[in-house]
C-alpha cells in the first residue's frame, strides 16, 4: 500500500517502536517539557527516520492521512484544541490499549462514532468492552528482539517487569509480588521499581538480553492488557509463570511455555521447580519462544495494521 502521513501520541513508547515497524510516516506530538503522553520521538529508544517529532502547536499546519488516538483526553480534548475541523474529518482510529476499569464488563467505551475504527490489542478486551455502534478490531501484539539473544537461564531467580508497580497496587499485582518474593528469588525491572526494592529501569533495546539471563519470568498481574515485555521474553526463550487471567490465560500452556494459574501458591511451587530443573525451564522455554513467534511475529502485526489503515482510508497499492 503507499506509505500514509500518520499523527499520533507517546502514549506507550514500546508499543510506538512496533507500530513504527509499519513502512509509514509517524508524526508524534510534543510538549515543551515532554510531559506524559507528549514524549515525542524521545527517551532510549532506538527510533526509526520514520518517526518524526512534530511541536504540538504546530499539528494544524501538517498535512496527514490518518490520525490515531491512544488515550481519552486525546480524542475528548486534544483533537478540538489542536487539530482543525479539516484535520478532524480525516480517517480516524482509536487504538485502545486496555480493558475498561470502571467496571469490567458494563462500562461503554468513550468512542461513540460508526467512522472511527476502534481498535484493540487483545481479544479479552475487545470482549470486555462495550463498544457499542463503533466498528472494531482485534490486532494482537507483535514483537521482535535482537536475533543473537537466547536464553540462557543461569540466574537461579525469577525477573518480573513491570513499570510503577508499587503504585499501580493490586490490579498489577504489587501485593502478590511480595507475597511470592518471601518465598523464592524475584528481581523487579522497570519505571519505579526502586519503591519496592526492585532492580530500575532497564533499556528497552537491552531488555530481552537481560531477560535471557533469568530463569524463568514471573508476570503477578490481575487485570490488565498483554504486556509487551512478557512477549518479548517469550521471543528470547524464557519460560513464563503468570496469573491466568486476561489474554495471558490463553497466551501460556502450562507444561508447554511455562505455567498460568489463579493460585499464587500453585504458582510459587512451579518458580520453585523451575528453579531446580534449568532442563525443565529451557524445554518450556523453547515452547514459549515457538509460541511467540507463532503468535506475535512483527510481520503479522504491521500486515495487521495495514489491513486497518486501508479499511479507514482507503489507501490501495502506491
């Protein structure tokens, strides 16, 4: 299809590295500060030519094929301050990162519009939503981590990464990592891990690497989307033990990439025996890279994305 002029926002800087992997022009928006949201091209990420940091004050004057919002105040406040009505007659989507949380099944979602796509990044929570009369789709993660990292496995410890977990509290987990910390060795990665005595924040080009390393990664969330950084693990080669809820229920098979329960106590016996068996913890290791790459391969995911900019443009071959 011809390459598309793209706005969007830093709203999940992992996420926008994937979504740049699209042979497309992304123009992101920035504040002086870079404040949340309005990050642009910025932080250690290794962005492409492809991604451009665009001034928000001066959106108005650009030109653009398609806009895609990521958060609620970019569709309910940004798009009228910023954009002119010209610009908010273009192609729309939303891509929504997450499930509701106000309640988990009757909450309807803000985009109320039969010519915006709405799009979601998981099938549980295209089922979770309410999307009412907004046309939806489903394009699951896709991932892809320096070829030379394997797992390696020789740390006897478990590796959570998880991004301000003290403060996210319960819905991430925070309790059930200390209660699971007691008992076998975790390490805590990520934005803030410091408040709980975890390790910081690792580069995000350097992460699978340092990932490979553990043997086995421990995700201890309740209710959330996908993450990202447990695909890229499973793309290295290193087992999984999480909460079997949300995607990650049909994500991990246990005995096969790892183990999924909902007993934190059944979940702390199998980091236990991952722990004594480095032979048991590379065979699932190997089913969770083969399901990774089955599932969540980059490739997929920019097919995906192409099919859904060409449904709201209709944007054909250049």
């Amino acid at each position: 299809m011809r390459r598309l002029r793209i706005l969007t926002w830093h709203t999940h800087g992992s996420y926008l590295y994937y979504l740049s992997q699209a042979s497309h022009e992304f123009y992101v928006l920035s504040k002086p500060g870079r404040p949340p949201g309005y990050g642009g091209r910025c932080g250690s990420i290794a962005w492409g030519d492809n991604l451009h940091d665009l001034p928000a004050d001066q959106a108005r004057h650009h030109a653009f094929d398609c806009i895609v919002f990521q958060d609620d105040p970019q569709w309910e406040k940004d798009q009228y301050e910023l954009l002119t009505p010209a610009q908010r007659a273009l192609p729309r989507i939303y891509l929504e990162h997450d499930p509701p949380r106000e309640h988990p099944t009757d909450t309807r979602h803000p985009v109320d519009d039969p010519n915006v796509l709405l799009v979601h990044v998981t099938p549980f929570n295209a089922l979770m939503w309410d999307s009412g009369r907004t046309p939806t789709r489903v394009i699951e993660h896709g991932v892809v981590i320096p070829p030379q990292v394997r797992y390696q496995g020789e740390l006897e410890r478990g590796l959570v990464i998880t991004n301000h977990l003290a403060r996210r509290g319960r819905r991430l987990g925070a309790d059930l990592f200390v209660q699971a910390r007691a008992q076998v060795p975790l390490d805590l990665v990520g934005m803030g891990a410091d408040e709980l005595g975890g390790l910081g924040e690792i580069a995000h080009a350097n992460l699978p690497s340092f990932a490979a390393r553990y043997r086995f990664l421990f995700s201890p969330i309740r209710y959330t989307s996908m993450g990202l950084a447990v695909i890229e693990a499973m793309m290295a080669g290193v087992p999984v033990v999480a909460l079997a809820t949300t995607e990650m229920a049909t994500v991990i098979e246990n005995g096969v990439s790892g183990y999924a329960d909902t007993d934190p106590a059944a979940l702390v016996g199998h980091m236990r025996d991952l722990l004594e068996s480095p032979q048991l913890a590379r065979q699932l290791g190997e089913g969770a890279r083969k399901r990774a790459l089955e599932r969540f391969h980059i490739q997929r995911f920019c097919d995906d994305w192409n099919a859904a900019l060409r449904y709201v443009t209709g944007a054909g071959a250049g």
